[in-house]
C-alpha cells in the first residue's frame, strides 16, 4: 500500500508530502486542483514514462519519492509465488 508520495518542483507544486490511510483515498477538489498531478507523480514513481515538461517552471530538476508498506509488499510476494 502507498503510505507516503513526496514530490518537488512538479508542475505547479513547489513540495508536497501526501499521506495515505490504510482503506479507501480519494483524491478530490475543483478543475485546476492538482489532482492529475498527483496522478501523474505516482505513475513516475512507479517507472512509468515521464516528460521533462512536467518539472515545474524555472526549475532544473523534479523529485518523486514514495513510501510503501512492507506489509503489504510481503503478503503480494507471497501471491505472485
């Protein structure tokens, strides 16, 4: 499970630390929110294609980074044997 998702200098979003609760997260809020940003950071963080274009303006370089439960990575593990 994602409990943690640090980003820097992603598009509009100097820095930003997002926690997840064991359960059901949403991500919500108006048009312009941030909420595909978000998506988008988590897609990087998990090896997907990404464009230069999303590092924030005036800036050289963006930071994903993402915190998982061990838990969670174990009992997976152990459904993939």
């Amino acid at each position: 499970m994602l409990a943690l998702l640090h980003i820097e200098n992603i598009a509009v979003i100097e820095e930003a630390d997002i926690t997840f609760d064991r359960g059901f997260n949403a991500l919500t809020g108006e048009t312009g929110a941030g909420k595909t940003i978000l998506i988008s950071a988590i897609n990087a963080v998990l090896g997907a294609r990404t464009s230069r274009s999303i590092i924030r303006s005036g800036e050289s370089r963006a930071v994903v980074s993402a915190l998982f439960g061990a838990e969670e990575i174990q009992a997976a593990a152990r459904d993939l044997r």
